[in-house]
C-alpha cells in the first residue's frame, strides 16, 4: 500500500509536524529522504529493508554507494540525499561547537569527533585546534594508516598548532575495532604530545577516543 493511503496521521510527514521527529521510527525518519519506494514497496518498507540488510542504521548511513546500490529501488539520487543529510549533520555540531568555549559543552565537542571519525575503517588521527578562550579555530584530520594503528608526529603536530596560532587543542583518534579503550600506544603519544606542545606554551585538553557507539576521554580518566 502506498504512503499516501495510510491514514493520515500515521504517515511520516505529517507524523512528524504532529508530533515532532523524535515519534518516528528510523525507517519513518529515511522515508522522509527517500521520498518513493519501488514499485510495490512503500519508502517506508524500503527504508526497514535496508536497516535490516545493513544491520542497523549507523552501518546503512556509513555504507557506500556501492553497497546500497545493490538494493532495487536506492539509486545515485537516495544516496546523494543520505549523504547530505550526514553533512549537514556534522556542519550543524560544527557551529554548535563554534558559538562558545568548547568546555562548556563537551556533548556537541564529543558528537562531532565521533560523527567525524567513527566510519573509517583504518585508524585516524585529528586535532580540534582552539583559541585562548577555547573557541574552535578549525579541525583537522592530520594521520592515517591501518587498521593496527597511524604514525602520529609531534613534531608535524606542533607545527599546525602553530600555523594556526592556537592555544590549547583536543586530540581525538578512532579505533576501528570498535573499542574505544585507550592502548598503552594512545597514552604514549599523548604524552609526548603533551611535552612537545607544551614547550610552545600550547595546552592539550582532551584526547578523545572514538569506538562503535562509545567514546573514552583521557580528561574524564585523569590520563591527561
């Protein structure tokens, strides 16, 4: 059965301006971006199709074009719309993040480092550089390298905190495996990066790791 002729109350839209989007399911919430099914099955049903072949809707909105096309009825244009809708996700956390000091709201800081890192397969390291008031300057993703793990330089670290004229930063780091529980590897760098930035006079605040559903902060276990 079409959309359109499911009474009017339960469908998503109108659902959704009733009683805002947090009463809608997942596959409610994608149906709204897909707009049409296929033949046969409501964007709706497709949605739930495709939560249930990726295994959830953290795995479908990281999967690649490649993956979801192999479902009928998702082409190039549905991609394209769940795409947007990440990136306009990880822009507004962003200027959350930019409209004051990034103590004072860890939450919109740790969302954003974790929609940033979460879906890469191999490890990367990033840095949030702040100003003397710990606004946001910029962020930037500065190694990579294998699932097993990237080669971090301080020296490379301290030149961008540099160039950016910072005065304090956050580290932050993923850990594909899924557990976001800090190696003796993580606190190794992290100290060395301590002492290099600090004789620039450059404070690390954080260093936050990024797991599947799960993030650790350095600052909350008094690592750092």
């Amino acid at each position: 059965m079409a959309i359109s002729d499911w009474p009017v109350a339960e469908q998503p839209r109108e659902k959704l301006l009733e009683k805002g989007p947090e009463a809608l399911s997942d596959a409610e919430l994608l149906a709204i971006f897909f707009r049409t099914g296929r033949p046969g099955v409501s964007a709706v049903e497709l949605a739930r199709e495709l939560i249930l072949k990726t295994g959830g809707l953290r795995q479908l909105l990281d999967a690649d074009f490649a993956t979801l096309n192999q479902t009928p009825g998702l082409g190039s244009g549905k991609f394209v719309q769940l795409r947007a809708g990440l990136e306009l996700g990880k822009r507004y956390l962003e200027s959350r993040l930019r409209r004051g000091d990034v103590l004072s709201n860890p939450s919109a800081t740790r969302d954003y480092l974790n929609l940033c890192l979460r879906a890469y397969p191999h490890e990367v390291f990033a840095c949030l550089f702040l100003d003397n008031r710990h606004q946001v300057i910029c962020f930037e993703e500065l190694f990579s390298g294998t699932i097993d793990g990237a080669s971090v330089y301080p020296r490379e670290v301290v030149k961008r905190a540099l160039l950016h004229n910072a005065a304090a930063l956050i580290l932050a780091h993923n850990h594909p495996s899924g557990v976001a529980e800090p190696s003796q590897a993580d606190r190794n760098i992290t100290r060395r990066l301590s002492e290099a930035l600090s004789l620039v006079d450059i404070r690390v605040l954080d260093h936050i790791v990024v797991g599947d559903g799960q993030l650790v902060s350095f600052a909350e276990r008094s690592l750092i």
